[in-house]
C-alpha cells in the first residue's frame, strides 16, 4: 500500500487568477481535495459564482477581489484569508496576460502591464505568502507549498508572444532561487510549465490560421484537456512532496517535443 496521499484536508490554499480557465479549475480541485480554498481575481461577479459552485459541491470557499500587481491588495487578500480560514500554507500562482502579436508592434504599456502581474504579481503572491508560513509554523513541519505557474513558452520559441515568454522564463528562475532562499523555512516551491489548452487566454487562436499552424507543429496535434494539470498540482500541494522543491515540471502532452 502506498504510504502517501493527495488528500488536502486541513490546508488552506489561495490561488490567484481564479475567475477563469485554469485558476478556476484549480481552485474547484483544490476544494474537492479538502482544502479550504481562498479565490482571488480581480472579477468579483465570476468569484462569487465559483465559491457558490465550490459551497454546493460540500467545499470550503471565500472570494476576494485581488490585484496581484499590487502590494496593498497582496496583504489585504492575505488578510482575509487568514480572517476567514487561518494561516494559508498553500500558494497557487496562477493570475497572468497575454498581449498578442509582434514584437514589433507591441506597446510599452502592454509590456510592462505583462511584466507587473506575471512576474511582479508572482513574487509579491509568493513573497506575501511565505512570509506568513513563517510566522505562523515551525520550519520543521515543513508544509508550506507555493507552486507558480509558468508556461512552455519560458523556454521554447513561439511566435507572437514577447512578453509573455520572457515573464515566464523569469517566473521559472525565481521559483528556483525562491526554492532556494526558503529551504531552510519549511516552505516548498516548484513551476509548472504547462503547454497549450483551450482557455478564455488563447480563445480564438486555434479558429484562425496561426493557431492551426501552431497546433500541425505538435507532436500529437492536439491540445491538452483542463485537467491535465491535476494530478502535478495535487502532488505539489500535498505532504506527499515534502522532498520536492525547486522542480521545474513541463506538462504540455509533447508540444515541446
């Protein structure tokens, strides 16, 4: 019989980016796995019809609107989970955009606004988060898990998306060093590079002929379903990855390859 589980009974986990596509996956998955799941996004309509959802299905969910580019909304929405759920020692940084098109023609504005929720988002949800698993338990019990999401695209080429790449390549650094930095506090961080689904960010590509080039180039000339990252982000969440940490996991059903 094994010796682990992905039962998240007694955790509480805040995920960002959690009023659509993935985020939004994660955090009903979460919630079924037993964490109490505190939603953050910045649309509060399509927060409250998930935590809804998540309390009918017999789970444990707050919404708090979030704007991960900001410190002050950072600590607030930490704040309130604590108000509501205790310590949060779950991190699930999730909240990302993706502005479109050349490099050419891509504004400075659309630039830096990738930069500040991706990358200066990721470190202030990471930061704000870790800083209260050490306050608020011992290193020694070493169940702090804080898992970003980063992409493939942060280490592969694709056409079109600049900005986005580069924030990822940057976000799956920092997992690293952040790995580094809090190894010794009982906090656990690892990536995961997903590869390309069908979600609200890419919506419309695959319809057009750009899209259509991208998916003939894949190894199996598909997309991966929304599930696919399930089993790594329970795995990642749970105890049973207490020696896991600085990893770099590419989920992306061969588009790389």
């Amino acid at each position: 019989m094994p010796g682990f589980s992905f039962d998240l009974t007694g955790r509480t986990a805040l995920v960002t980016g959690a009023s659509s596509g993935i985020g939004r996956r994660f955090a009903r998955l979460l919630a079924s796995s037993g964490a109490r799941v505190v939603a953050t996004a910045r649309r509060a309509s399509l927060l409250d019809e998930l935590c809804a959802e998540i309390r009918s299905d017999g789970g444990e969910a707050l919404g708090v609107v979030m704007d991960v580019a900001d410190e002050a909304s950072t600590v607030a929405a930490f704040d309130a989970a604590e108000a509501a759920f205790g310590l949060v020692d779950t991190v699930v940084v999730n909240a990302g955009i993706s502005p479109a098109g050349s490099a050419l023609g891509l504004a400075v504005e659309d630039f830096d606004a990738t930069m500040a929720i991706n990358l200066r988002g990721a470190f202030l949800s990471a930061r704000e988060g870790a800083r209260r698993m050490v306050a608020g338990a011992p290193a020694e019990a070493g169940r702090g898990r804080v898992v970003l999401i980063g992409s493939i695209t942060g280490n592969h080429t694709f056409p079109g998306i600049v900005s986005y790449g580069a924030s990822k390549a940057a976000v799956a650094q920092m997992g690293r060093l952040l790995a580094k930095d809090w190894a010794g506090k009982g906090i656990n961080v690892n990536t995961i590079a997903p590869g390309y689904m069908a979600t609200e960010m890419t919506s419309g590509l695959w319809d057009i002929e750009k899209g259509q080039k991208l998916l003939k180039g894949f190894a199996r000339q598909r997309l991966m379903g929304i599930d696919a990252l399930d089993p790594i982000l329970l795995y990642l969440c749970s105890d049973a990855s207490a020696p896991v940490t600085g990893g770099l996991f590419t989920i992306d059903d061969g588009q790389t390859l």
